[in-house]
C-alpha cells in the first residue's frame, strides 16, 4: 500500500476512541516501516543519481536495504515492541508499534514481487500476493481499487478525529490525488473493458 494510505486506515481503526493528541503515535507508527524505503530512495536518487530503474530493480534489492526494510515491517520486533512498551507503561510507543503491526498486516494481501519479509529476524519468507497495490500485471487495478476504496471509506471517521482543518485538508487532497492517479492510470483500461 502506498504509505499515506496506512495512515489514513491506520486512524480510521486504532484512533476510535483515542484523544486528539493520541493520534499523532498512530500516524507515526503507520509511516514508520515505509520510512528506511524514502531514506533508500533519496539516497540512491539524490546521492549515488541512480536512474529510476536501476533503483528498483537493482539497487532496492541490496541485502543491506532488504535487511533494513524487513527490520521495519517485522510482525514479531513490532509485537516485542507492544509486550515491552505495555510493561513499561509507554502508551505512545505502544500505539506506535500497534499501527506498524496494521501496516504490516495490510501490506501483506497487496504486494507481489516487492513482498516485505514480515517475519523477519525469524523467518525470511515473503507472501507473495497475488493480488499488487501498483502493478498491472499482478492485479494492480483491483489492488489499488481496493487501496483506494479502504481509504474513501476510512476518510469520514478519519475526518471525525482530526481538529485542525490543515489536517482535514491533507486527508482530502490526498483522497482526490489517488482518485485521480487512479482513473489515470486504470481508467482507460477500465474502459476499455466496460465497452466490450
């Protein structure tokens, strides 16, 4: 999933019933695993300028940034995480820990060949999707519909829970931005289809 989208989801399901300030943990621990992929991307575009294709293809599979990713979306480091901030009374952090577990979980139905490791340090196995949030030709439309759909449907309790309207604002442009980009991208495809 695209990372705005976990944050989105992200409050829609542990920010119910959580205070304003609460809320902040939630939309950390939603951006937190995709966090060492943007560090990656910067430095292999801005640093090495690395073409687009050689980052994705290559240089993203370095067993370095594979090892760091995977460190980030671990469902067992995320649940340590849980058992020892709950012990320690750090409710921030364990919120924290709480949404990194959910962006695992919804990243783990809609990615393919860019499946994360979410087992790792016990288990290197990927579930490989057969379903992708991006990629035509793993379903990539009725991956990002799905996406899409989660995030329109989490975007009114998201709303609720939000007080500045700077914030209510980047909901919604981020809501009309994956529309567009959606009936960009699949839209004549869908069309196509539709006309046979």
């Amino acid at each position: 999933m695209n990372t705005p989208s976990h944050a989105i989801i992200n409050l829609a399901i542990l920010g119910k019933h959580q205070p304003s300030p609460a809320t902040i943990p939630i939309v950390i621990g939603a951006i937190l695993p995709d966090l060492p992929i943007f560090i990656f991307y910067f430095w292999a575009k801005f640093f090495l300028r690395l073409p687009e294709k050689q980052i994705w293809s290559e240089a993203y599979y370095q067993p370095f940034w594979q090892n760091i990713t995977a460190t980030f979306h671990s469902i067992p480091l995320a649940v340590m995480g849980v058992a020892v901030a709950h012990y320690c009374g750090w409710p921030a952090v364990k919120q924290i820990c709480l949404s990194a577990i959910l962006h695992s979980l919804c990243d783990l139905p809609l990615h393919n060949d860019d499946a994360h490791r979410h087992f790792f340090p016990f288990s290197n196995y990927r579930f490989i999707s057969p379903v992708s949030y991006w990629n035509p030709r793993h379903n990539g439309a009725i991956g990002a519909l799905i996406e899409l759909l989660a995030v329109l449907a989490a975007t009114f309790p998201v709303l609720g829970l939000i007080n500045s309207w700077a914030g209510k604002g980047i909901v919604i442009v981020i809501d009309l931005v994956y529309l567009i980009g959606y009936l960009n991208f699949y839209g004549r495809a869908i069309w196509g289809v539709l006309k046979m």
